[in-house]
C-alpha cells in the first residue's frame, strides 16, 4: 500500500525523488537511526513545491508539442547514438507526436548511419568521450534496470544476443546487475554475504583476463555498501 500511495503522490506532483540532505527541510534527512550522518548523496522524496523553491526552480508547463521536442532531445543527447524508436519504445509516444519533434531539434544533433538505420546524438559526444581517455575503458558495475540496456530496444550494442538470456533469464523481465568493460557486457554480478564479509561474486560469459578481474575488484571497492 505505501509503496502505492508514493507512487501516486509522485504522479500527482506532491512530491518528487530527489537527492541532497535534508539541511534546509526541503530534502530527505541524512541522519541515520544511530543518530550519525551519511558520508555520500541521500537519496528520498521531498515535498515537490517547496524542493523547487529552495533550489530555485521555477516550473514550467509547455505546449505538448514543446515538451515531446524537449524530451527527445534529452534522450537522444543522453542515450545517443540512439534511433528515434528507441525514444517511442522507452516513453510508448505515437509517432505523431514524435515526427514532429525530430523536426523541430534535429538540427542541433547530428545524424549516424549504421546497418542501415539513422542514429542521433550530441554532437559534443566525441569529444566527451576524448576527454575522458582510459577512464571510458574501465570496468563498470551496473545496476540491474540500468538505461545502458534499457533505453535501447536493439541492445547489441553492449550485448551479444546469445548472452542476452544470461542477463535476463527466463525473459522473465527481471534484469540482473551487470559487469561492463569497454562498452560490452561481460558478466552479471551479485553480493554474498553481509558487513565485513560482504564480498561480489560474478557469473563471466567468458574468462575474465587479469586486467578485468582487477578492475571488478577496484570497482567493488568503491561500491557503495
């Protein structure tokens, strides 16, 4: 029932899931039930008017055609390279509404062919990704529902098909954590046991080499507990 409720209530816009401290009464409180604070972002749920006014946000409620242009073009400059299906199957919008949105922000995004489908994305990507040199090539742990495989509907980009099954078993819509390093999927990950012996443990599609096996230690080690 809770769960529910909140879910209405962030429907409704009473509130919304934010991050911060709850310093200024506006945000979730980071005093944990031992009465010490958190280290890290808090995240919870914050009154939505009041957050907005303490941080300065003022709302703003466009046209429908105003509001699909912007959200496509927020999702194919986070998501890009991206199809515009991608965007119709992540936000279920008719192509009606979605046409006309592509017109109106194509010109400021740039357009890739590939296997013969047009890709959009920020034109900065590349060199973004320049930018960020070795780091882009580390070993990452996902979450279970991460938009690196949700936000596609073709998700070859990151996994082989025949691992796919590996990563949601059963096709029963429940995705496993996973373990990716240079842009491929390599593994699916979990954690055993709790406090001082919690520890990862990982199910490789293939062998992992050394320099792989390291990078999942190092990563597991900055995981949040």
């Amino acid at each position: 029932r809770g769960y529910h409720l909140l879910y209405l209530f962030v429907v409704d816009g009473l509130v919304s899931q934010v991050d911060g401290t709850g310093d200024d009464d506006t945000g979730p409180d980071d005093t944990g039930p031992d009465g010490t604070r958190s280290a890290g972002p808090v995240h919870g749920f914050a009154h939505h008017g009041r957050w907005l006014a303490a941080h300065g946000v003022v709302p703003r409620t466009p046209p429908r055609e105003q509001a699909v242009a912007e959200w496509l073009e927020r999702f194919l400059r986070s998501h890009g390279p991206a199809r515009v299906e991608d965007f119709r199957r992540w936000t279920g919008l008719p192509l009606r509404d979605v046409r006309p949105a592509l017109e109106a922000v194509s010109g400021g995004l740039e357009a890739v062919s590939f296997d013969g489908a047009t890709h959009w994305m920020d034109p900065a990507a590349p060199d973004r990704l320049a930018a960020a040199g070795r780091s882009a090539d580390s070993v990452l742990l996902l979450p279970g529902f991460d938009e690196y495989l949700l936000g596609y509907g073709d998700r070859s980009h990151a996994v082989d098909p025949d691992h796919a099954g590996l990563i949601v078993p059963g096709n029963n819509g429940v995705f496993r954590r996973t373990v990716v390093h240079r842009s491929r999927v390599i593994a699916t990950w979990r954690t055993v046991g709790s406090g001082g012996r919690r520890r990862i443990e990982t199910a490789p599609f293939a062998t992992l080499s050394g320099r792989q096996s390291t990078g999942i230690a190092r990563a597991f080690r900055r995981h949040p507990t």
